[in-house]
C-alpha cells in the first residue's frame, strides 16, 4: 500500500491514491494541485522513505474539488459585575481535495 504523510496549513495529512480530505483553504478554487511538502512516503514493498524534513524528488498529485465551510463556531466573553458580554462567530474555510497520485513512489 502506498502512502505519504504531507503538510498543508502547517498541519499534516496521511494521504493515499484516491483519498477525499478537507485542507486548509488553498489559494486555488479549482483544478489540479501538486503538493510538494512531503514528510513521509511508503512504497507498495513497504520500504519508508523520510524527509529532513521533506522528502527530495516526491510529491502528491490533487486535484480541488471547491471549497468549503466548517460549522459556526461560537466565542463568548463576559466580565463579571460590569455588563460586558459579547459573541463572536468564526466559520472556518476549507478546501476539498481528492488525491490522484503519488508521484515518485
């Protein structure tokens, strides 16, 4: 089985040919994606390959399927005593990837 561990929005993904995941928003709306922050990458014998820190001569082929918003995350404040309240409302954007290839495996 081939695998590779990759980093996008400084956070890391364990990702195979054929996998759907939910990044952090790319700058890209659509279209094809090459991700070359590599960190960790299995070959189908099993030999591991690991970057310090990125793995030379490997990436991992995407493609955006569009973009996407995570459910309303609510911040309340409040102090004690003084009638200071306030809400805040955070919706954060993510970018739907499936994963085509890894190349160099």
């Amino acid at each position: 089985m081939t695998y590779a561990i990759i980093e996008s929005g400084n956070k890391q993904y364990w990702v195979s040919a054929g996998d759907e995941i939910l990044i952090e928003k790319l700058l890209q709306t659509e279209g094809s994606v090459e991700i070359r922050e590599v960190l960790l990458i299995s070959d189908k014998q099993g030999k591991v390959s690991l970057g310090t820190p990125y793995v030379t001569g490997h990436s991992v082929k995407a493609t955006v399927l569009g973009q996407e918003k995570s459910k309303k995350t609510i911040a309340f404040k409040f102090k004690r005593k003084t009638g200071y309240h306030k809400t805040i409302g955070h919706r954060q954007v993510y970018s739907r990837i499936k994963i085509e290839e890894i190349a160099g495996a």
